[in-house]
C-alpha cells in the first residue's frame, strides 16, 4: 500500500517512482503534435497561476521516473477528443447517490490512486499516469465529479486547462457543486480554458449531498443545470449549449444510457454496471477505447462513508477495486496499472 500525501514535490517523487514503468511505457508510445514547443509554454504559465503546486509534483514525476518535464507538459495539451459516458443517479434503492463515469481515451494504462497534497482536499481519482489532472474523482469533503468532451464548437482552437484539470482543480478546492461552479466560472472568465482537439467543448458533472449538476462549456460560454432526483447521463454531444456539428456516436450512446436506465425507478449500483458493460449496436457505451472507469456511492450524511469503485479497464471486464475516502493508502497494483486490462486485446 502507497500513501501519496505530503507536499506536492513529496507526492510526484513517489508517484513517479511507483508508475516509473508505466510511465515509460506512455512516454514511449506518446507522439506529442507538431506544434507542442510552442504551446508548453503557455500551459505552463497558466498552471503556474493557478496550482502551482502541479509543476512540483509534474516535476518530481519526471525526475523520479526518468522522463522530460517538457515532453510531460507536451502530454497535457489539447489532442483528439475522447468518448465518454457519464452518469448520476439520483433516485438509487439504498437511498445513496450514485455517479459513474465509462473513460474513454487513448489505449493507455490508468493509474487509480488516493491523494491528499498539503493545503488540498484529499482526493480519489484516476488517469493516464503522465496526466496533470483527473477523469474523475471523490473528494472528502462530499463531492464527486466526472468530465467528458463536449460538443463541437466553431471557435479558434486554445490552449489552456482541459477539462481534466479543471476537474482537479475542484477536486482539490470545491465543497459542493457551488463552489465548482464558481472555480469553473472564474477560470472561464480569466480566458484559462481550452478546448479539446477538433475545437470541441467540455462537459463536467458533480455530485454532492443536495444533487446533481451538469456544467457544458467552452472557452467563451458556459450554461449549467441542476437535479435532485432522476437521473442526469451525458455523452458528447451539448444539451445545454449548441452543437455545431452532429456527432452520431455521441447521440446513439446518449439514447442507449437513457433507455436501459430510464424506466428502472430506484436504481442500483449493479444497474449502472450493467449499462457501463454495454456492447451492443454500433456505438456501444463500452467501446474498444473504453480503457477505465469508477463509480461513486456517496454517503449524504457521513462523507467518510463514501466509496469509490475503480476500474482498472472496460467495466465488462475488469474486476472493481473498491476505495473508501476514509482511506489514506492506495494499493501499489493500482498506481501502477498492473490490473489494467488493454481493451484492444479484447
């Protein structure tokens, strides 16, 4: 078991020093853009302003696992979309919210772990191990949250805060989905976000004790809505804000999450498994990029109840390590990725 806690500079050594091997592996099959000299830069200046504790412990990362903190930074910019499937239940049998995230990404190995750096709430999450941010995540202090790549856009592409740092960014300061929504509107405000490759938009939902929340945006704009029972699933494709360009993937994972849940009533945590293992048509929830997802059962009363059940590859086949918030250890198998079934070899 590995406690990744302390300062931010102690937390990347150990990290990077646990992951060396994975880490490897990614930085070798990693081809950064063309473009990506020009582009660090600016990443760089804006994680500095806002966390920059990041830097430290990217830092350390690369000093301990051998790797160039510029081609790290090349890894955290905009590339190709991916195709997420996100969900919160609201209205659950055990009376306990349920959010669920399927990853879908680049064919890499996903590193799962339990995080508290000095000055931030402590946090479970998951990603790519060379990643700054996070796909998904519980905090202590009651929230959980996932991100998706949104819609298409007709804006120029950008250069700032995926939607994985943003995430980090709340996982680490935000209490409620309030205040997530005050740090994305603040990052929005002060022109730190980016789009995704393609100029595609960002989705994010959270979950806390009184709801739920979907937050779609893009650099420019930003709309959100609340529930506080049924159910809330995103894909990729805006709801809230205007798609310009129709994306039929998105749109057919959409109708299938809705229609294997929607007339469930009271659903239950195997219920949202059974959707997330979903192979069937021609744009299955569970793709051949799914390569990882978690699922939160929030406690509404007693934070330290909460569990997170991470999936170390497609949720139709790997086994769900469960992970309590009370805890301050990770096992070492999952920081690494040993347990990461490569869904290309399905």
């Amino acid at each position: 078991m590995i406690a990744l806690r302390g300062k931010a500079e102690e937390v990347g050594r150990l990290f990077g020093k646990v992951a060396k091997k994975s880490i490897e592996e990614l930085a070798f099959s990693f081809k950064p853009l063309n473009n990506w000299k020009s582009r660090v830069g600016q990443f760089a200046d804006i994680v500095e302003e806002v966390a920059p504790h990041w830097l430290e412990e990217g830092k350390a990362i690369c000093d301990s696992s051998g790797t160039d903190f510029q081609f790290f930074l090349a890894y955290n910019l905009a590339s190709l979309g991916d195709e997420c499937t996100s969900l919160i239940a609201l209205s659950t049998e055990s009376g306990f919210p349920i959010l669920h995230k399927n990853r879908d990404f680049a064919i890499q190995r996903q590193s799962f772990f339990i995080k508290r750096i000095e000055g931030c709430y402590k946090f479970i999450g998951g990603a790519s191990p060379l990643d700054l941010g996070v796909a998904y995540f519980l905090n202590e202090a009651g929230l959980a949250g996932a991100s998706n790549t949104g819609g298409y856009s007709d804006i120029e592409p950008s250069y700032g805060l995926l939607d994985r740092h943003l995430l980090r960014l709340i996982a680490e300061r935000a209490s409620n989905r309030r205040e997530a929504l005050n740090i994305a509107n603040d990052m929005l405000e002060r022109g730190f976000l980016s789009t995704e490759g393609e100029n595609r938009g960002f989705i994010l939902l959270l979950l806390d004790k009184e709801g739920g929340m979907v937050i779609e945006y893009t650099p420019e704009e930003l709309r959100w809505e609340e529930a506080k029972e049924g159910l809330l699933i995103r894909s990729n494709c805006f709801l809230l804000l205007n798609n310009k360009k129709e994306d039929l993937s998105s749109q057919q994972r959409l109708q299938r999450a809705c229609g294997l849940l929607g007339g469930k009533g009271r659903i239950k945590p195997e219920d949202i498994w059974l959707v997330a293992s979903d192979r069937e048509g021609s744009y299955p929830i569970c793709s051949k990029h799914t390569v990882g997802a978690l699922t939160v059962i929030l406690h509404p009363l007693l934070h330290s109840l909460s569990l997170a059940f991470a999936f170390p590859g497609p949720p139709d086949k790997a086994i769900p390590f469960p992970l309590s918030i009370a805890s301050e250890e990770t096992p070492e198998e999952l920081i690494r990725g040993d347990y990461w079934i490569n869904p290309s070899e399905i």
